[in-house]
C-alpha cells in the first residue's frame, strides 16, 4: 500500500456555514459542489478536502442497510469532528497572526490564539463552523522541495 | 489565505501500535519518529500525517497554562479520532479489496466491507488501531494532472 492519502473527508453538519466560510469568508474555490450533500476543495497536490453531510457521511459508511454484508446500524447521531488537526503553514510569524484573524472575520471561533509553538515557531488555532481544527503555523524547522518531499527538523518535545 | 493544507495531526492513544501498524505492518517509511510523543509519515506531495500522543495532542492545543492568553483547561481524556475519512485510492476494483485484505492483515479493523459505492465505483473502509478511519476507493471519476490539479466528475448522490 502506498504511503497517500488522496481525500480528507469531514463529517459536517452544517454545509450552508461551510460554504459560507471556505468559499465567501476566505475566497476558496470549490472543486465540486452538490448542496446539500457534499462541498470539495482541492487543498493540496492532489488532495481534496471534502465536506460531507453528516447524516449522509455515517449512511455512506454504513452502506446499504438491506446489503447482507452491512451488519452495523446507523447510529442516531452524527459523529462531531474530533481528534485531528489540519495544519496551514505560513512563511512568517506575523502572518500566523493575519491568517488566524483572517479565519476569524470569516467566522471561525479562535481556539488557542497565536503564541510560541512548542515545537519552536508560532502557531494559533481556529476552528471552522462545523468544528474542524485548524492550526495556523510558522515552523522555522519545515520546508517543501520541488518535488513535494518534505524536510522537518525533529520537533523540541513538549515535555 | 491559500487553500492547503500541510499536515494532518491525529490524536493518538497507543503511539507504539501506529507505529506497528504503517510501519511494520504496511512497509511506511517514517519521515521523523518521536517516540513516546509524534510520529510522522509523508503521504502526499507536501503532506505530512502526524499520529501525536494523545496527551501531548492536549497539551499542544491548550498551551501553557500559566500563560494568560491560555484559559482553557486541558481535559481530563483525550479526543478520539471522529468524524472523518481519509481516502486513499487505488487504480482498479480488485486492488480495493487486497488493500483492504492488506490493511486487516497488518492489525487495521475491516468497518465497511469492499462494496459497491454511492459515487459509481468500489470501496472498504477500515480503522486504523487507535480509530483512524481510512477509505480504501476505486473512483473512475477521480484523476490527478501531473501538475497535481485534481479531476472530479460530479458524484452520484446517495439519496
């Protein structure tokens, strides 16, 4: 198996506010649109962010109920996103700051507002209307070949 | 604010079992390992997954608590991974489910047997030890240009 992911899909509940959040708040282009099911963002080389109805991203995941094969309900509630972070790297400090601000005139609530990161730059974090985490980070110790090899410093441990 | 995103960072209660998991299990080649606290792998022209202790994912978020601009407590247990998918697509029906087959195999837990899926191609999905939700899709209306622009042909609804 190769070592790639090609989509990062997010249970959403909300597809109106998210729209109005990429699309209106920060200017982002929608590769593909399907109100009220699913709302695409190319957000990377190859990679889609894709904002799924979450009533729609749990009966997608459970499959067809009448399918012998599906043995598992569907739970009533959706699960919120939770347990991730998808991080936005930017080329100074200060732009930690105007990218954070940004995000929040756009609508996002600021979650941990900008200040030294741990791992030896600065970082805030902003989450989306639908609960999704960003964190926006200068990091002296990555940088991005042409080729999209990554380089990273090892991190200074939290500890 | 450009469209991207650099890494994903996944909250992670057993480190040493991701670690058994894409590495020993599905041949990944780490880009750093931490270990007791991150472990990185590439998975993308630019994209980094990081699997962080679950602790440390916490601790990262909330900041310094002596710092004034910290007043969240850190919560007494750590988020689950919820609520998303990430995707990795293979390039026929038949590669779905050795992928999947693949990923049991190395420890993944099979969540939605291969099957006919609501976009017009073939899907699994399976977690990862510590609840990462990978989707393992054959999606002929899917492609990547070389300059990494992404192709999408509007989905099927699942209505």
């Amino acid at each position: 198996m190769q070592q790639r992911a090609d989509f990062l899909t997010v249970s959403t509940s909300d597809l109106d506010a998210a729209r109005a959040f990429y699309r209106d708040g920060l200017g982002w282009q929608p590769l593909l649109d399907v109100p009220g099911e699913i709302l695409f963002f190319q957000i990377g080389h190859g990679l889609v962010l894709g904002l799924f109805d979450a009533h729609a991203f749990d009966r997608d995941l459970e499959g067809d109920p009448t399918a012998p094969e599906n043995a598992a309900p569907v739970p009533n509630a959706p699960a919120a996103p939770a347990g991730f972070t998808l991080s936005h790297n930017v080329s100074s400090p200060e732009e930690v700051d105007q990218v954070v601000e940004r995000m929040r005139a756009a609508g996002g609530t600021v979650r941990k507002p900008p200040q030294t990161a741990a791992f030896g730059g600065r970082h805030g974090h902003v989450l989306d209307p639908n609960g999704v985490l960003w964190e926006i980070a200068h990091n002296p110790g990555w940088s991005v070949d042409p080729d999209g090899t990554v380089r990273l410093e090892a991190v200074e441990s939290a500890e």
